[in-house]
C-alpha cells in the first residue's frame, strides 16, 4: 500500500472543513474522468471478466470484452465504476483467489472509481434539486461532478473522531485520513484484512415471496401503471422521509447558522414528500430525484406485469440499476433486468441516455466503437 502524509500540510490551514475537502477531492476526480465513458457492471459481468481474466472463461466475446476494458481504462477512455453493491457481492466470495483476481480487475478497470451510497445520493439529490430551483443552475455543480468517490468509501463516508485532542489537530488528523483512504485500493484492503477475515455477509434479506404475495393481493387496487408507480413512490418516500428532514435542517443551519428547531422536522419532511409525489403526479418532474423515483418504478413494472413474479436478487439487482442508469454511459446486466428497462411503461431508454446492454457480443460492439476511435 502506498502510504502518504499530508497532515502537516493540514495543519496550516485549519479553516478549510472536512466538508470541504471531501467536496474538493470528489470535483477533482469528476474532472479527472469526465472524459472517459463511464461503462457499470453488474456483478455477473465483473465474475465473467474474472474468470477470462483467469482463463476460466474462454468464450470469444467475454475475451474480447475483457481485452477492449482493459485498453479503454489504460488509455483513460472508459472507467467502469462500482457501487455498494458491487462492493458487497464481490466480497462475498470465499476462495481467496477469484477474491484478489476480482479486486485486482475491479482496481484495473474502476481506478477506484465508485458511486456514493444509496441513502447518500439521494440526500444529494434532494438537496441539489432543492438549491436549483430556489437559487438557479448557476449555484450548483452539475449531479455528476458530486456522486463520485472512492472504493475505500463504497459503503458511505465515515471518519475517526476523537474527544481528547486538540480541535485543530483532530479536524487535520481527519482530512489526512481521507487523503489516505482515497488512493486504497481494492487489493490493499484485501491486504489488509489478510486472508483469514470473514466474507461480508448477504446484504439482503430475501423477501421476494413477500412481495409476490402482496402482488397477488393488491392487484385489484390500482386501475394504470400510473396510480400503482404514485402507489410505489409513496412508500418510498415515506421510507426516507428521514432523510428529507435531515437535508432540510442541513439547509436551514447553513442559512441562519442556527439548528432547525427538532419540533420542525417531520413536518417539513413530509412537506417534502408531498411536493416530489405531487411533482411525478402532476407530470412536472420526470428524470429528477433518479434515486428515489427508479426504485418504485422498477417495483411498479413487476407488479403490473401479472406474468413476471418478484426473484430473490430482483432488489440488488433493481440498486444497480437506479446506480447505473442515471449517471452512467452503458449498463450491463442481466437479459431480464435489460428488458425491465426497455419496459414501455418507464420508457427509462429515452429519459436517460444510458444504453442497457446483456449480450457480451453487443457489448463488444459497443465498447470497440470507444476504444478503437
């Protein structure tokens, strides 16, 4: 692992915020890619690239794709970010060496590269449309200069915090452990977890049966695909409701520089709400707020399918997608998962320019017309 010190240099300037500096680190590595074509792999294809790579897998087409990543990474043309999810799929294996050969690939083709978590993106992206449309596009970085971070903090930021040192020497301690963590890669921290660390656990429960029962059950209630995605949205946004409350506090102590009155926040939480259901009823927000409105839709699309039940990895598989689609240039997935997108009633092909691809030989395609420009 390459070890770097920057504390002393954080120690000559004790007015920039930890806040700040992380904002600065995710500018700098949006500028740093902005260039590239960002290209998300579900779990399925890292494994398939894997096993090329280990001369497992010999079909044409994985090879070749394996071979055209590689070249449009070095060549800084593609970068192929990885999300929470991803994180936690891949290090679930137990056999030691697809685990280093898959971190090696994931260090190779991501260069770290990864997207904020979930909960966080879509703080962000209230918060972003929030500032907007209150204080104009011109008061804001673009969303894709600020969902990027690195794979040390795949599974959200976090920072030591001690009680008994000096204000100054904690806040430029913090700053240096970032500046640490953001050159980690996937195989220092396999280094330095060793060999005899436990596999991450199953991010997930399965509840697909759950939600095959409630299918079945509710059917009847809703008349469109409209009123069952508003009947979605709902429950989604009442699930981060919290959340909500927590960017409007964020916004009202940066205002006046007091603390949002606790009595307050479930009110302007749901005031929140309100105005995003009422915003995708009334048809005045379409691919705004990716991260809270994808979720209900890809639910609402099975559930209108009387055809298609809920399957076990629908849920992390629905999270990559709600990663990819929004911020990404291609997505390779799943055949199902592909046709989910392609699904008329979310129409998400013509809201996003991210192409959706489930074929190695199409992805082939698709990638040889980046690289060998």
């Amino acid at each position: 692992m390459r070890i770097v010190n920057t504390l002393s240099g954080h120690l000559q300037s004790p007015d920039k915020s930890l806040r700040s500096h992380l904002k600065q680190k995710q500018l700098d590595l949006a500028r740093d890619i902005r260039g590239a074509k960002k290209v998300y792999l579900d779990t399925k294809f890292w494994l398939l690239l894997r096993d090329a790579r280990l001369g497992r897998n010999v079909d044409r087409d994985v090879v070749a794709l394996l071979k055209l990543l590689e070249t449009g990474a070095a060549q800084g043309k593609v970068v192929c970010p990885i999300s929470a999810d991803t994180f936690i799929e891949v290090f679930r294996q137990t056999d030691h060496t697809t685990l280093r050969a898959c971190a090696q690939l994931i260090d190779d083709l991501s260069k770290g590269v990864t997207i904020i978590l979930l909960m966080e993106r879509i703080s962000l992206e209230v918060l972003h449309f929030i500032e907007r449309n209150t204080k104009g596009p011109d008061a804001v970085h673009a969303m894709d200069e600020l969902i990027w971070t690195k794979i040390a903090y795949a599974l959200g930021f976090t920072t030591p915090v001690s009680e008994t040192l000096p204000p100054e020497l904690d806040l430029a301690i913090q700053k240096a452990f970032l500046d640490q963590l953001w050159i980690t890669t996937a195989t220092d921290m396999l280094d330095v977890v060793g060999n005899d660390a436990e596999p991450l656990t199953h991010p997930f429960d399965d509840i697909s049966e759950q939600l095959n029962r409630g299918k079945s059950e509710h059917h009847h209630e809703n008349k469109s695909f409209k009123q069952l995605f508003l009947s979605e949205l709902w429950g989604v946004l009442d699930l981060y409701r919290p959340y909500f409350e927590d960017v409007l506090a964020f916004i009202y102590e940066k205002e006046t520089g007091r603390c949002h009155d606790p009595s307050e926040r479930r009110e302007a939480g749901e005031l929140v709400a309100k105005m995003i259901y009422n915003g995708f009823r009334l048809n005045k927000l379409t691919t705004e707020l990716p991260s809270l409105w994808l979720g209900a839709g890809f639910h609402a699309a099975v559930r209108w399918d009387l055809k298609r039940k809920f399957k076990a990895n629908d849920l992390p598989d629905f999270r990559h997608a709600v990663a990819a689609i929004p911020y990404c240039d291609f997505f390779l997935t799943e055949r199902s998962l592909r046709h989910l997108v392609s699904d008329g009633n979310l129409r998400l092909e013509t809201l996003y320019p991210c192409k959706t691809l489930s074929d190695a030989a199409c992805a082939v395609k698709a990638m040889a017309s980046i690289v060998d420009k």
